[in-house]
C-alpha cells in the first residue's frame, strides 16, 4: 500500500489526510512543532487562560466542515452572533463602518457621503474617472476619497504593513462590505442600524480552544512531529528532516510556507528561488493578557485605525468560550503587524508588551486598577498573506516549479492566499484530490 508524506499538521494538513482517508490511502504527516494545528494550535497556561495562535473563530458556511467540525469536538462548541466593532480616534463604531457614520464628527460624515454619492453615481452610469489597478483605486471607485483614505486605508496600512496603492484586489472576496446608498445614509442619521456584517454568527469550541477543531486529524494519519523538513530532493523522492531522519515518498503534499519550501528544494532553478523571494506576507506580535473582570468590550473583537495606536486588532477570546478563562476573568489578544518586506520589527517581540498595555488604557478598554493575572507574547512568523503587486506574478512561476516536480501544495502559505480555516481545508483535500489522480495515473502506465 502506497504511502503518502503530507507536510505540515494544520488545517490544509488535515484537509489532505482527510482526503486520503476516505479513500484507505495512508498517510504520514510531518511537522517541524511538537504539536500539531498549525496556525490554528491553542495554548493553555498554567495561569488558566487558553489563547489561540491569533484570534480564530469558525466562520465556515459549508455544512459538511460545521457537521465534521462539530463530530472533532463531540458536539461541544458555541455558537457567537459576531459583533465586531472599530475603534477610530476616540470613537467606538458599529462594523461596518461604512454603515454607521453617525456620532462621528459632522464635517467627515458631510465629506464621507459627498464622496460616497459621487462614488455610487459614477458605477451606476458606468463613469470609470481612473482605471482600478489597484486596492487604493478600488477602494476610492466603492466608497469615495474620504472614507477610503480615513477607514480601509488606514487600517490597511496597520494590517498589511504596505499602502493600498502598492496591492491588488485579488484578496477582496466578500471581506469588505459593499454598503447601498440608504444603509449608508440610514446609519449616517441614526445609532440604530441592521447587521450586515458578512460573517453573521461564528462557532468556536467549548473547551480547550480552537485547536479542538482538529482532534479528529491524528485518527485519520499518523503524525510525526518535531520533523523539521530542511531539503526535498525530487528526483531522488526523498524528504529530509533536521534530526536527521531521511524518507522517501511515493506522493508528496506540503503546506509548508513557499518562501520556505522552495530553497529546500535540490535543484530549485534560480529564477524560482528569486521569484519565491517575492512573495510577502506579515509577521504579527501576539499580546496575550489575562484580566481579573470580564466586562471588557462591546465586540467580540475590534478594528484600530489609528497610526499612534501600536495594535491593529483586539479580540477578546472569553467572548468564544467562557471556559478559556478561569471563573469571572476575561482575556485580550492584540494582534501588531510587521513584515520583512515592508515593515520590519524592531527589537524584541516582549517590547511590545508595554506599549499594547499603554495603549489599551488610552482607549478605554483597560482601567488603572485591572488586575492583569496573565502576560504572554506569541510571534506568529507568517501571518497574513500580502497581496502586493509582485505577488501574482512570482506565485505563478513558484506553482508551475511545483506542478513541474510533482509536489503538491496547498493551505494558506502553499497557496499564497488570504485563506480561512475552512478554506486552507478544502485547499488540502484539493491537493490530496490531484495526488490520487497522478498516483492512478502512474500505476495506470
Ligand atoms: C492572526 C490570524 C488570525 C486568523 N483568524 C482566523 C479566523 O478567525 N478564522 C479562520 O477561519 N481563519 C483564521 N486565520 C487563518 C487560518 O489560520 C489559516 O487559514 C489556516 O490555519 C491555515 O492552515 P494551513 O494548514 O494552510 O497553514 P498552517 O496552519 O500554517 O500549517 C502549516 C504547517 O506546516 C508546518 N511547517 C512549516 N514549515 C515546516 C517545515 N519546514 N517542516 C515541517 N513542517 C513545517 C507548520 O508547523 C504548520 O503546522 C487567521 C490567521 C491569522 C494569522
């Protein structure tokens, strides 16, 4: 029986074994960490508080991964109306902004619907004043000047470390809300405004964190961690790992970051490896705080606009589970973005622990006389994939390589896209789908 080595233990890592389970193929998944999950790992603390590695919550509305999700978790998890909110100078705003302008000072909200008008009035009778080659262009001919450059711009530039006039539109999907005109006005006039928030409710597990999500994976694949692949040779079909073990495989599957993958790689031509060098994405410094009250936030979590505040996100993880805090406490995860590309960190991530807590009192969320009973700092090497304008082109050339060698990729960082759990999943079956076939297809001949 043919086995197949699968890189990585995550979500497109479990995608894949999942695949291939269903089908009797074996598989053996490697990973450099000695646990497995990935980006989607949660970690529990002597303290009692559990954080994830980021904020994560299920926003899946495919009813086979909720029904499989919920099996992993034996029917324990919490289903959350999302109420995400934003944080701009001072002012605590309803999501999407774009929908709920009012409260905000007169003279935006006036320039922000003059803007917002032209705007919807020039798609309407097909007006294109400048070409969309851009997110910059793209956010101007949706929301008009003044929103774009004061909101998405801003927030933005925090969140993927580089300006909207320097990134494409390819990562759009629903993620930004596409207002009608009476939405716009109805939320610029009153406090009182619908939903519509593209994620309506969310489901996290009751205990243990996201990472529960994933308990199913080790039934379906044998995992070998704290296998740390350093070279791939495919012309010898053999995988080597930093303590020393050596394998061959028969089929290959990785979702291991492509910027890492392709120098592994004997024989990588030069051009691949530059054009692997290309490709972009954020590092983000996690703030992990425990307080000794629960009463922390409106939202679930909450956009920062402000440059002079040094977070971009805040979520609060006792708002998905009550049981990741110990009885009456509430937590906070500040999420600072950096990248080598554009934006590279300075000092030590434990650096940032004091500037998250200044800030967090500027704003309201922390009091003088909280009592913080947990500090921990997580880094999170690759974070969001960016999609400045270099990235389609070297994506493309690194894929084809791979197509080329017989390697399978898949998951957020073998994809290179701004991918969800549950879209990292499907990416992972997809790859174990197209390995079946070539594995047919080699025996066929
Ligand atoms: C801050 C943040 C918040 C997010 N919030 C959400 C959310 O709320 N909801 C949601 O659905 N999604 C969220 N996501 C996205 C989600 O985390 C990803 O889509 C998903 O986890 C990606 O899974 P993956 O398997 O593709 O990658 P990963 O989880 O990164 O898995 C790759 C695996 O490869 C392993 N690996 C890497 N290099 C090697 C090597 N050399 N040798 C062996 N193993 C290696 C890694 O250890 C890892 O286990 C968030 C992401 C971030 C960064």
């Amino acid at each position: 029986m043919e086995r197949v080595a699968i890189l990585g233990s995550g979500m497109a890592g479990w995608g894949a074994a999942h695949r291939l389970h269903q089908e009797g193929v074996p598989s053996i998944t490697y990973d450099k960490n000695g646990y497995h999950g990935g980006h989607t790992a949660s970690f529990k603390h002597a303290s009692g508080f559990i954080f994830d590695e980021g904020p994560h919550v299920s926003f899946t509305k495919h009813k086979r991964l909720q029904k499989l999700f919920a099996e992993s978790v034996k029917e324990k998890y919490e289903v959350i109306h999302a109420r995400p909110n934003n944080y701009w100078k001072g002012h605590w705003i309803k999501h999407p902004a774009i929908c709920n302008l009012s409260g905000l000072p007169t003279d935006l909200v006036v320039n922000c619907l003059r803007d917002f008008i032209g705007a919807q009035h020039d798609q309407e009778n097909n007006i294109e004043r400048k070409p969309i080659d851009n997110y910059a262009d793209w956010l101007i001919a949706s929301y008009g000047k003044t929103f774009a450059e004061t909101f998405p711009m801003e927030y933005g530039f925090k969140y993927h470390t580089t300006t909207a006039d320097n990134m494409s539109t390819a990562w759009l999907g629903p993620r930004l809300y596409r207002a009608k005109l009476e939405e716009v006005l109805v939320g610029a006039l009153s406090p009182e405004t619908p939903d519509v928030h593209y994620v309506d409710y969310v489901r996290y597990p009751s205990y243990d964190g996201f990472v529960s999500y994933l308990d199913l994976l080790p039934k379906q694949t044998q995992i070998n961690l704290g296998h740390q692949l350093v070279r791939l040779d495919p012309a010898a079909k053999e995988l080597h790992f930093a303590n020393g073990v050596v394998v061959g495989y028969q089929a290959v599957i990785s979702s291991v970051p492509l910027t890492e993958l392709v120098p592994m790689i004997v024989g990588a031509p030069p051009d691949v490896v530059e054009a692997a060098k290309k490709l972009a994405c954020t590092n983000c410094v996690m703030v992990n705080l425990g307080l000794n009250r629960s009463d922390l936030s409106q939202g679930q979590w909450t956009y920062f606009y402000d440059r002079d505040i040094c977070f971009t996100r805040l979520s609060f993880p006792h708002m998905f589970s009550s049981h990741t805090v110990p009885p009456g406490c509430g937590s906070i995860q500040a999420e600072v973005y950096f990248s080598e590309k554009y934006r590279p960190m300075k000092g030590s991530p434990e650096d940032y622990v004091a500037p998250v807590i200044a800030d967090l009192k500027r704003c309201g969320v922390l009091r003088e006389d909280d009592e913080i009973l947990h500090t921990n700092v997580h880094v999170s090497h690759y974070a969001q994939i960016i999609f400045d304008l270099e990235r389609a082109d070297a994506l493309a050339t690194v894929h084809a390589y791979l197509d080329d060698i017989g390697v399978a990729y898949c998951g957020r960082y073998g994809d290179w896209l701004y991918i969800w759990t549950d879209e990292a999943f499907i990416s992972g079956e997809n790859a174990a789908q197209k390995t079946l076939e070539r594995m047919r297809v080699s025996k066929s001949r």
